[in-house]
C-alpha cells in the first residue's frame, strides 16, 4: 500500500472527507452549505442513458442570500420507499483514486451546482443483481438532503451489488 493510500483511507473510513472539507471550507471564511439553505434534485437521466448504462445529474440549488460551501465529490444513499438504505457503492472514477485533493466548492446565494451520477442499468453480469431505489440522499457535514430518484434500476454482479460513479460538482452558469 502506498503511502497515499495509507494517507487517504483513514480519511474515507471515518467521514473524514467530510469533516476535512468543512474545516477548509470554515477556514476560507464560508459556511458549509446546511440543509435549510440548499435543495437537491435529480434529472430523469436524459441524455445519459445508452446501452446497459443509465445516469441522471444531480442539481443543488442555493436558494439563500448567502455562499456556502461543500465537498467537491458528492457521498451520496440511495433509498427504496421505505427510506431504508440500499447495498449500492459508489466506484471511484479511473485515474481519482485516491485521487487528487479537491477542495470545497462554493455555492454562490441564488446560485447552483450539479454532479454527473451513472451506473450499470442492464442485467449484463451472469449473475446480476438489479435495484430500483426510489430516493437519493446527499450527506453534507452531519445533515442529509433526499430528493425522489427518477433514474431506474441500477445492477451489479450479485456478488458485489451495484455501483455508481459521480462525478466532482461544478457550478452551473
């Protein structure tokens, strides 16, 4: 294992990512984004869906007067009806892991930002394993948005369950 690796692991494990982030983004002088100030939604995935593959974008919205700030790389929960947790992981895009450090992304008031989000929707795997949540949840410091999830089923081998990869947010004009 590389010293990197030793590096970032302990970080991810403990949520530090998150807790990292907000000391940064508290020391840039920006508060991180709370829950009453921010709205997430999610696109019904057109544009992104082709062959055996499905995504949609998720869009969070700054409705307040004020910046704040956020992870760049969103740490998303996917849902069924009930609100209790799905087996789905996140897949780290080839070449981030661990990537390069990314630091907090400012939301400006009234502005907003989104992140690209895709998986696996067809059952490609010998044995697969096809979940259909019907929430996401956005972890932001130690608050949660949900927003309905408009984008299908996700699959995986059976073995592993499904994936996803999501991409950095970035402000949208």
């Amino acid at each position: 294992m590389t010293f990197a690796k030793k590096l970032h692991m302990p970080l991810i494990l403990m949520g530090g990512v998150l807790l990292g982030f907000t000391s940064m983004a508290h020391a840039q002088g920006t508060p991180v984004c709370g829950a009453r100030q921010v709205t997430l939604s999610t696109s019904d995935g057109e544009g992104m869906n082709g062959m055996s593959h499905a995504g949609t974008v998720l869009k969070l919205d700054n409705h307040s007067r004020t910046a704040c700030s956020l992870p760049a790389m969103p740490r998303l929960v996917f849902e069924d009806a009930r609100h209790r947790t799905l087996k789905i992981t996140s897949r780290a895009i080839p070449g981030m892991h661990p990537g390069p450090v990314m630091l907090p992304l400012t939301v400006l008031a009234h502005g907003s930002v989104s992140s690209e989000v895709q998986w696996v929707s067809g059952d490609v795997y010998d044995h697969s394993a096809c979940i259909t949540p019907a929430y996401v949840t956005l972890q932001l410091d130690n608050q949660e948005l949900r927003a309905p999830f408009h984008g299908g089923r996700m699959c995986g081998p059976q073995d592993q369950g499904p994936t996803y990869q999501a991409g950095a947010f970035r402000r949208l004009p």
